[in-house]
C-alpha cells in the first residue's frame, strides 16, 4: 500500500472520529498527526496497531454506558477526546517512531510498542472496571471508592489490565515478528504503564471536591460550581498522568532491553 493511500486513511479517520463524536477537532487534527508520523515511519503495520488501539478503544467507552454515567462525573474529561488526550496517548509513541526512521534502531520501535500498550491496558481497565459489580479499592487507602476514582482497582479492571497489553504484545508480534524475549517486554510494559498510571492517580494526581454533593472529582467544575482544591499536585491532570505513565513504561521497557 503506498505512503499516499496510507496518508489519505489517516486524514479519513481523523476526519470520521470528529463527524461521529469520538474527537473534537484538536482531537481530529492531532490523531491525523500522530497517524501520518507512524505510518510515514512503520508503514501500514504501525497504522494497524493504531487503529486496533483507537478503534477497542472507542469500541469499549460505548459500552454499558448507562452503568458509566457516574464515571463522568469524576473523571476529568469525558466524551470526545480532544488533542491533550491523543498526544497523552500517542505522543510518546509518534516521537519513538521517529526514532525509528532517524537510528533504523530495534528499540525505539521498542519504546512505540510499550507506550502503545500500556496506553491500551489503562484505557481497556478504565472503561471495563467500573462494569465491576463490587466498587474499586483504593491502593492509597484500602477503602472502596467510588467508580472511576484514579488509583482505584478491581479485580475485573486488573483482568482488563493484563488482556489490554497481551493484545497489543501479540499483535505487535504478528505484525512485527517479535521474538519471545521482545513479546515479553512489551505485555510487561505495557502492565506496568498501567500500574504506574494507578500509583500516580492515586497518590500526586490533583483532586478537587463539589462543593454541592460533597462527592471527590477531577474536574474543576461540578454541578456548575467550581470545586475545591483538595490534594495533589496542582499541575499533574489525567493526560499527564496518562502521558508520564506511558512514556516511564517505554524508558524502563527500552532500558531492560539494552541490559537483558
């Protein structure tokens, strides 16, 4: 398939997501950017594992929306993503592309990989755990938490967790013929960018409180009334968290590489 047809899907897709409510329009042009990036460096197959990222992705926050209407009212942002949340996604892994065209070095497609698997197994973990009968633990305190909390987990999350990198693991391993040393390193990646997505929510992630219904959230705004400031670092929101977690997991992943 030429670089071309290839460039065109990418400006279709971002182009499909806005028309469809999936991004707004900082979310469209930042996906076209990121898209055109890695295919210009991985050819089709870094386009495909992106696609199966976005695309579950998308799939996912469609389901059982109804039982996830009280997420919203926590988490930061919800609805269509905008571009922070793209480049906090795929940031990381556009740049680790690049390194790939600039040193025709294994372990910057490596780091790609990783972040793109941690990414898919903390979004697959957000949008299945709160599916979870019993509400999330708190890893900070031990106490359950209210659906959606950072740093809160459950048992069908964690399942989620681990399933969400060994699919990215595996498909990067059918489309970039990993050996089983590289296989490994990518699902291990792809779970600890999770895990420390987790730490990071739940210990130095800012959290504000409604003044309205008493209820801790992300978002600076609830029920109309601006929230109170309550903990953590005042400049680390969701995507940075999201964006530090990832890009940590691909560091540690590239380094265990070079060392194993």
């Amino acid at each position: 398939m030429s670089l071309t047809v290839l460039l065109f899907i990418c400006l279709a897709l971002g182009y499909a997501g806005y028309q469809f409510g999936l991004l707004t329009k900082s979310g469209a042009l930042l996906t076209i950017l990121v898209g055109s990036t890695v295919v210009y460096a991985l050819d089709y197959e870094g386009l495909v594992l992106l696609l199966l990222f976005f695309g579950s992705s998308s799939l996912l926050s469609k389901l059982g929306k109804v039982r996830k209407r009280s997420v919203d009212q926590i988490v930061e942002k919800d609805g269509a993503r905008d571009g922070w949340q793209v480049l906090a996604n795929g940031g990381t892994a556009m740049l680790a592309s690049v390194g790939v065209v600039l040193t025709n070095e294994f372990e910057f497609l490596l780091v790609f990989l990783i972040v793109i698997a941690a990414s898919n197994a903390d979004t697959w973990a957000s949008e299945i755990g709160p599916l979870s009968k019993k509400e999330p633990i708190s890893i900070r305190t031990f106490k359950p938490v209210l659906r959606g909390t950072s740093g809160g987990v459950s048992l069908l999350g964690t399942l989620a967790t681990i399933i969400g990198a060994l699919f990215i693991a595996t498909a990067g391993d059918i489309l970039f013929d990993l050996s089983i040393k590289q296989w490994l390193i990518v699902a291990a990646g792809g779970v600890l960018g999770s895990i420390l997505d987790t730490v990071l929510g739940a210990t130095v992630q800012r959290k504000y409180r409604c003044q309205i219904c008493g209820k801790e959230t992300e978002k600076k705004i609830h029920h109309g009334t601006t929230t109170q400031y309550v903990r953590g670092w005042k400049w680390l929101g969701n995507d940075a968290v999201n964006y530090l977690s990832s890009t940590l997991a691909g560091l540690i992943g590239f380094m265990l590489y070079r060392l194993w």
